[in-house]
C-alpha cells in the first residue's frame, strides 16, 4: 500500500514544476494555489493506491485519469489560455516520463525479478528523489525564464506546436519502459537505455533553451521596431513643429511690410483692396497641424500621426485623452495599446464613407484607469475559441490579444463587443 502511494504521489513535485512558469500568471496566491493542488494529489493518490491494491489496477492504467482530473485543477487555477498550460503540462510530463524511465532502471537492479508494474518502495522513492533534485535544478529557470516566456508570448499556435515535442520525448521514454526487469540486465541492454534516456534529457533541456532563445529574439525585435516606430512618429512630430515655427518666423518677418502696405492702402481710401489682402494674407498665415492631445510627448507624437492617417482617409478623428499622476503604465506598453486600438479602428474605417473613431482615456474614483474606443465596421467579425481574430487575408489577429495581455500584465481586465455594425473595446486598468 505505501509503495503504491508513494508511486502516485509523484504528481506532487510534477505540479510543483508546472506551476513554476505560471508564478505571474494564477488566478489566486502561490500558497493557496500549491496547497489546494496538493491536498488534491494526495486524496487522488491515496484513492488511486487503494484501487491499485484492491483491484491490482497497473500503474499507467490510475495515473491517466489522475492526471486529467489534475490538469483540470490547474488550468482552471491560471489565468492563461489553454495553449499555455497544455504546453507547459505536456513538458512537464515528458520530463517526469524520463525521470520514471531512470527510476526503473535503478530498481531493475534492486528487484531483477520484478517488473515495471510493481509498486516497490524502491522505484516509488528513487523517482521522488529525482523529481525533487529536478525542482531545484530547474526552479530558477522555469520561474525566471519560463515565466517571462509565458507572460509575453501570446500566440496559441506557437505554444499548440510544441506539444509534439513533448509528447514525442514522452513517447520515446515510455518506449524505453521494460515490462520485466530481466530485459535489463542482458547482454548490455541495462547500460544502453540510460544512456538512451540521459540523451532525451539533454535534449528536453537544449530544446527548451534553442525556444526560448529564438521566442525571445522575435519579440525583442519586435519590441525594437515598435520603439523604432514611435521614434519615427515623434521626429514627424517634431519635423512638422519645425516647419511650422519657420513658416511663423517668416511670417513674423514680413509682418511690419504687411502692416506698412496696409496703412498706405487705408489712407488712401482703398478700403476694398484692405480686404483683399488681408483675405490673401489670412490664407498664407501657417497652420499648426499637431495637437496637443496629452502632456506625455510620447503618446501625443502617436496621438498625431494617426490623426493624420484618419486625415488622409476622411475619418472622424476624436480622442480625449486625461493621463493621471499616477499610472504606472509603462510608455510603451500604453502606446502599443493605443497604437493597435486605433489601428483597428482606422483599418475597419477605410471602407466608410462616414466613418469615425472615438477614444477616451480617463480615470475615474481615483482608482480605476478607463480606456474605451469605439468605431463603426463593415462586414462581420471573426472569432476563433472565442477570440476575435482578424478580417484581413495578411492579417494575424493579434492585436487584440497583444491588448489584452497588456492590460492583464497591470492586472487589469479587456472587453471587447460588437453589435449593430459597432465595435467597442474596454479595458480597465487599477491604478
């Protein structure tokens, strides 16, 4: 009996290891989280044993449903998409399938005379060992790396293709399984297959590196060209600002021969050609195309740039924007946000004779930061699980979910509707 409870319990450290990458991403605190998932395992594992000696049920036959009923329990304690924690649960398990592998080898040569299905003390404690020597030597990655992985990585479809991966190595190690412990020990089969297995466990570790390498490029470079991107639009901004100061400057200059052509032709009673030229004049006068939108000169030089896209485009432009003291949204997390907002907005509006854009950003109570956009829409929208994705044929449709995975990351919440040909996005955000 406890060698079959101690060969369930090792869905214990397993979860330990899952929930290490999630640390930012639980529904409630880490302590509550761990304790209630391992009050869990353990009522599970002391079930399953019980069956497993009443019934003489093999272990791979319990350890199935458990571990269903078990990730159940865990995804349903994240905040993540599903892509996410099956991700994570499928690595997690192909690195507990090697670890059982090895776990048999060391107690085929304890008990050759037994097999993989025997529920010895031996196998139970060694592969316990393992998996505890595994949370520390991985703890730090998986809560470091891993989670940084997590928190920005927001596309189902990379996550959903590496469980192949996973499920592979898992396959391959259970492959490797002997039903009796006598394979092992002849000619050099008890040799080869830990050698075997050390190898799929430099892989699951080189892997997981090579992913997180090549993952965290990609979204540093598009980080980089976004920045890159905001840094164009505020030299637009600063370019037409120069303009119009020279444009002024001229005008400046020429005032006093202006104002010296005007009093000859009043005093010459030409009242007619006063107004002419003044009329001529007025239309020479610069106009300052920039607004100023907001005091952050950042989001204001973005503010700008789509207010002259909607311009080019004859859409309805209206945006008030009220920044408080104390956001503690960063300067480019908020303009990505806006940024995409009206991208949206601006896009779905090209089709419009009449179409318009209203945004507004405000807080309100003191407590909760409001940003709401609303724009009209031709055509339908498409969803995908539930998510709206995008209507254009290039498009990834990952804007709204780069939003709302901001506006997550501040612990805040995102909403998104359509109705009657109108589409509104609100988020909230807690100051």
């Amino acid at each position: 009996m406890t060698g079959a409870f101690l060969t369930f319990l090792i869905v214990v450290p397993a979860g330990m290891l899952c929930l290490l990458p999630m640390k930012n991403q639980l529904r409630f605190s880490l302590l509550r989280t761990l304790a209630g998932l391992t009050v869990l395992s353990v009522l599970l594992s002391l079930g399953a044993a019980c069956l497993a000696v009443r019934f003489s049920f093999k272990p791979n036959n319990l350890l199935f449903p458990m571990v269903c009923l078990l990730f159940a329990a865990y995804h349903l304690c994240l905040t993540v998409s599903l892509s996410k924690s099956l991700a994570v649960f499928f690595s997690i398990m192909a690195l507990e399938g090697i670890l059982g592998i090895f776990s048999a080898c060391f107690d085929a040569y304890r008990n050759p005379a037994l097999g993989a299905d025997s529920y010895t003390m031996e196998y139970a404690l060694f592969h316990l060992a393992l998996s505890f020597a595994a949370i520390l030597l991985f703890s730090y990655p998986l809560a470091h790396f891993g989670s940084r992985l997590i928190d920005s990585l927001n596309l189902d479809s990379v996550w959903y293709w590496t469980i192949p991966f996973s499920v592979l190595l898992l396959g391959a190690s259970l492959f490797l399984r002997p039903e009796k412990y006598e394979t092992l020990h002849v000619n050099r089969v008890g040799e080869v297959i830990p050698q075997i297995l050390s190898v799929l466990l430099v892989l699951w570790c080189l892997i997981h590196v090579i992913y997180y390498v090549i993952v965290m490029g990609i979204l540093n470079a598009a980080k980089t060209e976004e920045e890159k991107r905001l840094l164009e639009m505020q030299e637009i901004q600063f370019l037409s600002q120069q303009r119009y100061m020279d444009e002024s400057a001229r005008v400046r200059h020429d005032f006093r021969q202006n104002i010296r052509t005007l009093l000859e032709l009043y005093e010459a009673g030409d009242i007619e050609s006063v107004g002419s030229y003044l009329q001529g004049w007025a239309e020479e006068l610069p106009q300052n195309t920039i607004l100023q939108y907001c005091p952050n000169n950042v989001l204001n030089a973005l503010l700008n740039y789509y207010a002259g896209v909607a311009r080019s485009q004859k859409t309805d432009f209206q945006v008030e924007i009220e920044l408080p003291d104390q956001l503690r949204i960063k300067d480019p997390d908020l303009c990505g946000m806006i940024g995409n907002l009206l991208e949206n907005a601006l896009n779905a509006c090209r089709e419009l004779d009449d179409g318009w854009v209203q945004l507004s950003a405000r807080a309100l109570h003191g407590s909760v930061f409001y940003l709401i956009a609303t724009n009209p829409y031709k055509g339908r929208i498409k969803e995908n699980d539930g998510r709206i994705v995008s209507s254009k044929k290039e498009g990834s449709g990952i804007g709204l979910s780069s939003i709302r995975s901001t506006v997550e990351k501040y612990g805040g919440s995102a909403s998104f509707s359509y109705e009657e040909q109108l589409f509104t996005a609100d988020m909230q955000i807690p100051l």
